[in-house]
C-alpha cells in the first residue's frame, strides 16, 4: 500500500485540486493542526485504490517550479526504522529528520537520497490502520 505525503503552501487550494482530480476526501489528523495535516481517506475510492496519505501545510517557503524537491515525499514500509536510517546514512544518504515515535502510527524517519530526493521510512506499530 502507498504511502506519502504532499506537502502545500496553500493546503485548501491542494485538497480540492487532489479531490476534484482523484476522488479524495480528507479528514483532519488528530494532534497535528500546527501543520493543517489532513489525512486522505483514498478507501472511498474502492479499496484496490486504497493508499495511506496526507496533505500537510509546508513548514518553509515553497519551492519554484523545476527545484529538486518540490513537495512530495514517499515512505515506505520497513521491518526496522532505525536500522533502515542507518543503512541510509551509511550509504550516501544524510539526516532530513530522524526516527520518530508517532503514536499509533508507528516510528518514522526521512533521508535525502544523495540526488536531492527526501525518502520516508516507517515501521508501522502493532494495529495501526
């Protein structure tokens, strides 16, 4: 199952772009207003569709058009969040933000891939949707 995120200066004008072109709707993540994260909730869309992701405000002036990252980042699943981060720095990757614990959600961390591409990387926790 995909998993990412859009990041947006303007995150209204970027959910009702991803809602009219996609079908999406969104829903609100609980503990992360600072951000303005909205979950999209893809499974109204029919599950072979389904993905994990979200919309979330960006923390620093945007991007102009034809940067090397202008503002989406995939994660993708891993046994081991840490172990993966060190993999990744130990083979031409550096810091973007270390392993976190979010709860329920799992542990996460995000590298740049030495191409100016920020990757994610997440152990889900036990029962998390």
């Amino acid at each position: 199952m995909p998993r990412f995120e859009i990041h947006a200066t303007d995150v209204a004008r970027a959910r009702a772009f991803c809602s009219g072109l996609f079908g999406w709707s969104f829903s609100p993540l609980e503990g992360f207003e600072a951000v303005d994260y909205q979950l999209i909730n893809s499974h109204e869309v029919g599950p072979e569709k389904a993905m994990t992701g979200g919309i979330l405000r960006r923390t620093i002036g945007s991007h102009p058009p034809g940067s090397a990252i202008r503002g989406s980042i995939m994660t993708f699943e891993v046994a081991d969040c840490d172990e993966s981060y060190a993999w990744a720095l130990g083979h031409g990757g550096s810091e973007a933000l270390p392993p976190m614990d979010y709860p329920g959600i799992g542990r996460a961390a995000y590298v740049e891939d030495g191409e100016g591409n920020v990757v994610g990387m997440i152990s889900v926790a036990e029962g998390a949707p």
